[in-house]
C-alpha cells in the first residue's frame, strides 16, 4: 500500500513539473523583441509589456526616466530603465561622476514603480564590466521580497539599467531576458577611455545637493574637480583622467588657476558632515566592533578617496562604501576652499 501511495505520489510530482515547465515555455513563446523609439537598445520582453515616461526632479535638475516593465506569474519583474538629462562632457566631469550621478537618480526612482508602498531598498555594486564597448557595472538589488540583478550601462546619450527582480530564484528567466538586452558596439576610439574613467572608483557616490545648477547646467550634480579623481587603496588623489602629465591648466579667460593648497588634517570627521549614512551590519556571523576610515575630502566637500586602517577586515568594505557616500561643508583657508583629510568612525553593533 505504502509503496503505491509513493509511486502515486511521484507520478502526480512529475506531472505538475512536466505541466509548470510547460507552461513556462509557452509563455516563453510569445516573447517579442521590443524596439522603442527614441532607444538605443532592444531587448526581449513579453507581449504588450507596460511603459511610461515621466520628467522628476533630481538635485535642482530635471530628468527624465523611460521604464520598460513586464511582470511574470509568480511575482518576478524584469524591467529596463532608461534615463537621460545630464550631458556626456567629459570637459566638465569624467563618465564615472556622470554615471554615480545616473546610479543614484536610479535608486530613488525605480523602486517606486515596483513597490508603491514604501519598501526598504539596497543596491550593492559586485563588479565592473563591459558590455559592447560600453563600461558598465553589475548590481545587487532588493526592494522588499523582491531581490535580484541589475546591469547598468551609460552611452553618450542615455543611461541604461536592465533589472531582474524575482520573489524567488529563476536561473532560466534572469538569463533570458538579460542575455536578450543589446546595444550596437561603441565606437573604439572612446571605448578605452570610457573604461578607464569608470573604474576609478567601484562604487556609486550621492551628488551633492549644494551644486548651483545655474553655473554647471547639464553638469552631474556633485561631481568634483577633474583633478580629484581617487583610488581605492589610497587617500592620495590621483592625476587628472584628462591631463595624466599634470600639465598646468588654463582657464578660459586664458590665466592659470592658482596652485591647489595642500589638504589640512581635519581630525575626526563624523560630526562635521551634512550627511553621513551608517553602513549596513554584513550578514551571518560577521564581527562587531569599531572600524575607522581614512578620507580624503575636495574642495566640494566630496569624499573622493577612502581606506579603512583599523577594525575587523570583514566590516571594511561595509564602511568604506558608507564612507564614500558622506558629504561635508567646504572648508575655507583664507578664502579659499581647501581639502581635508581625516577620519570617520563606525561602531558596527548588532541589532536584536
């Protein structure tokens, strides 16, 4: 008796997989390959997938964003974002600062159109890639039960988000619609230096809100000096992306800007900054304790290179990436703005 039951069991188990597999392809089948006007992309989407288009106010400027969504039975959302309103110039700003500036409108913008309640939103860069020329990153996401890939990329023109969300994991259906997504080659001349400048740092900034739009119209709100480009591993800035000899600039009234001042030691920077998010607590069984970081900050007030120098290595990267985020005053010497150099303490604690 035992034994049929068992048997009956299996046979109805494999008949509703054989059904669910079904009907996955099925629905498969009636994917068509969407070509928005005005786009530069193509990807595969189901038929007749939802749209908008809608102008939001982003740090005293004025984006717009173009969604393109379709929901899938059992909760999974598979989307691209499409945003443009700041200007390829690389003469003002480097792609990495127009891309942190996309990244950031992003996260505040999407997860509305998913989770119109209010839902608790993380986004995790994990690596950087190119994609057809294009320098590009890949995220982690979850807004709510929803968790997930997203692949960014910016052309001169736009700037592209490609997400997959799922309340549950979907190997096939994430690889379908990603694999799908395409853009036409970049041309070469400027693939290499695109690469170069958004991997100067692997992490998206916040723009500083304090950036008057009327003297950098179509500039990335708080984005730094060109000169003020960081490394990882150092609180040294870097030479200049567009002047790697470090030859002497000229302004456009043909003098030469004054000589940067050296930075001056700040101290301990945790209660000068206008806004200083807290770093997330590392899942499992990490250590808690005290991590202090090192930074170096420009003459914006932009934290522009950070390296933590004590506490448990696994709270590092944690608090380095809420450190990149903080924003301060610009400091004045004798009427001038200057750097500044300091640290910032995270005591990681865990909540029960």
């Amino acid at each position: 008796m035992k034994s049929k039951l068992n048997c009956l069991l299996a046979t109805v188990g494999l008949a509703l997989l054989t059904a669910s597999v079904t009907a996955q392809t099925a629905n498969w089948a009636e994917w068509e390959t969407l070509r928005p006007d005005g786009e530069e992309f193509t990807v595969l989407l189901p038929k007749s997938p939802s749209s908008e288009t809608e102008k939001f106010a982003y740090h005293k400027m004025e984006l717009t964003g173009r969604l393109y969504m379709a929901s899938i039975p059992k909760g999974a959302v598979i989307a691209v974002a499409s945003f443009s309103g700041i200007k390829s110039n690389p003469a003002l700003y480097t792609d990495f600062q127009r891309f942190n500036s996309y990244v950031d409108a992003f996260k505040n913008w999407f997860p509305g159109k998913v989770r119109p309640k209010e839902a608790v939103v993380k986004l995790t860069q994990v690596n950087n890639n190119t994609f057809h020329g294009y320098a590009g990153r890949e995220y982690r996401m979850s807004i709510g039960d929803l968790n997930g890939s997203v692949f960014a990329y910016a052309t001169k023109k736009r700037f592209y988000a490609i997400v997959s969300l799922n309340t549950k994991k979907d190997d096939a259906l994430q690889e379908k619609f990603l694999s799908s997504f395409y853009l036409p080659d970049k041309p070469p001349d400027t693939a290499a230096v695109a690469s170069q400048n958004m991997n100067e740092q692997p992490l998206p900034e916040t723009p500083n809100p304090n950036v008057d739009p009327k003297a950098t119209e179509g500039v990335a709100p708080g984005t730094a000096p060109n000169n003020a480009a960081s490394d990882n591993n150092s609180t040294d800035p870097q030479p200049n992306q567009q002047n790697p000899n470090n030859a002497p600039q000229v302004q456009r009234d043909g003098t030469q800007p004054p000589a940067g001042r050296a930075p001056i030691s700040g101290g301990v920077l945790n209660g000068k900054a206008i806004y200083l998010p807290q770093p997330e607590m590392p899942p499992g069984d990490a250590p808690t304790g005290t991590v202090m970081v090192q930074v170096l900050v420009d003459e914006q007030g932009t934290v522009i290179s950070a390296r933590a120098v004590s506490g448990p290595a696994q709270l590092h990267i944690n608090a380095v990436n809420a450190a990149r985020l903080a924003r301060f005053t610009p400091t004045m010497l004798m009427g001038e703005p200057i750097k500044v150099s300091g640290t910032l303490v995270y005591n990681f604690v865990r909540s029960f």
